[in-house]
C-alpha cells in the first residue's frame, strides 16, 4: 500500500527509466494489495476458500504478465482495464468482509466494517474519478486507506492480546491441574504404599504361619504320635528331645525371618536334622523310612529357598504318619544339572487326589504355595497301596569354594 500511494507525491519515475515502467509497477502493487485484501478477509472471517484462492493467484499472475506484456499504445487501456477490475475485486472484498460477520457482535467486526464502510465510499469516488465519470481530480482513498490500516492493525493488536491472555488464562489453568494431578498423584502413591506395606506384613503373617505349621506343628505331630502308639515305650529322655526339636524349629523360622541371602549351609546340612527327626518318628510308628540323597553337599541355596524346600519334605513326610498307614516310605531327593527333584513314596491306603484338590488342606496349599515360590512344580498322584508327591525346582545353586589351607 505504501508503494501504491508513493505514486501520489513521487516527482521522477525512478529508480526506473520510463513513466511507463513506473506505471505498471504502481498497477502491480494495486494489483498485490488487492489480492492481500481478499485474502486478509478470508483468514479474518476464519473461512478458507482453497479453489477461490487459487483462482485469485492465477488472476494475479495472468494480470502481470498482461500488464508487462503490453505496448505503449496499448498501455492506457490496459491500466485502465486492470484499475477497474481490481477495484471491483477491492471493494467486493470489503463488501465480503461486511458479510462474512454481519451477525458478530464483536468489537473487532464491528469497527472493520467501519472503515470497509468508508473504503467502500472513498473507492467508488475515486474509482469515478478516475474514469471520468466525475469532474475533479480529488482522491479519497489516501485517507480512508490510512484509517482502513490503522483499523485492521488495531483488530490484529486486539485479536493478539486476547490470545495472549487466553493463553496466560490457559497457563494458568494448566498449571493448577498440574497441581492437582500432583497430589493425586501423590496421594495414590502414598495409598499404594500403604497397600504394599499391608501386603507385605499379610505376607509375612501368613509365610510366619505356614513356617509354624509345617515346622513346629509337625513336630508335635510327630511327638504326638510317638506318645499315642507306645507311650509306656518312650525314654525319659525322649521328652527333652522333644523340647529341644521344638527349640530348633523355633530358631530356624527366627533366622529365617533375618533373610540370610548367602546359605551358607549346604541342602544336605539343611535336611539333615529333619532326617534325624523323621526317621525316629517313623521307627516309633513301624515304618521303615528310606532315604536316598544325592548331589545336596555342594548345593547352596538361599536360607528361604532352603527352608521352603525342607518344610515341603517335612509336610510330606508328616501326612504320610498322619493318614496313610503305610509301612514303608521312600524319600528320593537329587540333583540333577540345574533341577532338584523331590519324590515322597509310600505303600499306604492313599486318598482320591481328584476330589482333594478341588478343596486342599493347609498342608497341601502351604505346600504348593512354597513350590510356587521356588519357581517349580508340585504333583501328587495316589491309588490304594502308593501314593507319590512329585516336586521340581530349578535348583539356582552356587558352590561354595574350598577355603585355601
């Protein structure tokens, strides 16, 4: 726009060497601004127009190469063609502008139509003017223009604060919820804390409960027994025996609960008292009670895996004094590789495994669930005169190194 009214008090055609030259440079700009205008209104309006646009661009290219293309004999009629088509196109632009948000109650809309209402009277004047249809050679738009451009740089500042303020508005609002999710965050974080450490004293509770009910329970079990089948037999001493297996029992949850990850027993120091215990128990019971251990004198496990296996052995070996009636048992317990097998067999009545599994007893599902820990498999298969508990772990040993003499 500035270059278009240039023409206005410019006295040479420079920097060009021709009025000709200079007069269709002036047209050009005409030309460009117009066509900014058309565009300014659509983007304004928030509307887009993708085939009007293009065909407004190729109106303004084939409109340059006409206007540069023209000789001097041809060039007044050519302005004067141009001047008054892009002028139409100016002023539908305003009118387009007026349209587009006649309905809008924003200030914005409002003082725009203003001064498109004023271009509008100003660009028929002078559009008059020029064609001379009216007498003078007073021109309008000089002014208007200058109101027309201070108008749109006033939306444009308005339509810029507002957004800034939506956007300061929006920063704030997203740094309250940031706020808010932050403390329901944390406060979901200090519930689940609190969930966990539930958890974990529930767990340690319950592992509490099945080391007493495997350990010290089935060594009264097994005292029990003794003193039920042949009560006049039992040594005096056998009663201090009895209290000090429970002693033991006791010490053994105790340094287990202290989680010693080292082991630093070996699986056949681990099992040998329960051997001792056990044996005795089935010789008081009539039960001949065999034991063939392989491979456990360089196995090492951690104290909890160690004492999960053993309560494993020491439950089995206890329901078979309890239910089965049998007079022989075979406890198979070796290493192979990276597996550690445990099979309990005995010849006594069994039980139908179909319809005990469905409801387990505490043995059972104390059982299963140290096997599970261990990361192995539990089975029991039984008919009349054998019943088999199956157990394969991953052994996850190390061996311990010889110290040096």
């Amino acid at each position: 726009m500035v270059l278009l009214f240039a023409q206005f008090v410019v006295t040479s055609p420079w920097p060009f060497g021709t009025t000709d030259t200079w007069q269709r440079f002036i047209m050009l700009s005409f030309m460009v601004m117009a066509a900014a205008f058309v565009l300014f209104v659509i983007r304004f309006a928030e509307r887009r127009f993708p085939r009007g646009e293009a065909v407004l661009w190729t109106a303004l290219a084939i409109g340059a190469a006409a206007l540069f293309a023209t000789p001097h004999s041809w060039l007044g009629p050519m302005l004067n063609l141009l001047a008054l088509s892009w002028s139409l196109l100016y002023i539908g632009a305003c009118f387009l502008s007026i349209g587009l948000t006649w309905r809008s109650n924003r200030l914005d809309h409002i003082v725009l139509h203003i001064v498109n209402a004023l271009t509008v009277v100003a660009a028929v004047h002078d559009l008059m003017t020029y064609l001379g249809i009216l007498l003078g050679n007073v021109y309008y738009i000089t002014l208007t223009s200058h109101f027309q451009m201070v108008g749109m740089a006033l939306v444009l500042a308005w339509n810029f604060v507002a957004n800034m303020r939506r956007i300061e508005g929006f920063n704030d609002e997203l740094t309250a919820k940031i706020e808010t999710a932050r403390e329901e965050l944390a406060l979901t974080l200090h519930q689940q804390h609190e969930v966990i450490l539930a958890n974990t004293r529930l767990a340690e509770r319950v592992s509490l409960s099945h080391n007493l009910h495997d350990g010290m329970g089935g060594t009264l079990v097994n005292s029990i027994a003794m003193l039920e089948h042949a009560p006049q037999n039992l040594p005096a001493d056998r009663f201090l025996s009895v209290l000090k297996e429970l002693r033991d029992e006791l010490r053994v949850i105790i340094d287990t609960a202290a989680d010693d990850p080292t082991g630093g027993q070996s699986l056949a120091e681990w099992i040998a008292p329960l051997r001792r215990r056990q044996t005795l128990a089935c010789e008081s019971r009539d039960i001949d009670c065999v034991w063939n251990l392989t491979g456990l004198e360089d196995c090492h496990l951690a104290a909890a895996r160690s004492l999960d296996l053993v309560r494993i052995l020491q439950e089995g070996l206890t329901n078979v004094l309890k239910h089965s009636q049998a007079s022989r048992v075979v406890i198979d317990l070796h290493r192979r590789g990276e597996t550690l097998s445990l099979a309990i067999q005995d010849n006594g009545v069994g039980f139908d495994a179909a319809s005990e599994a469905p409801v387990p007893g505490t043995g059972l599902r104390s059982m299963r669930a140290r096997a599970g820990r261990l990361g192995g498999t539990l089975d029991t298969r039984s008919r009349r005169g054998e019943t088999v508990l199956a157990l394969h772990v991953p052994a996850a040993y190390r061996r311990i190194a010889a110290p040096l003499a």
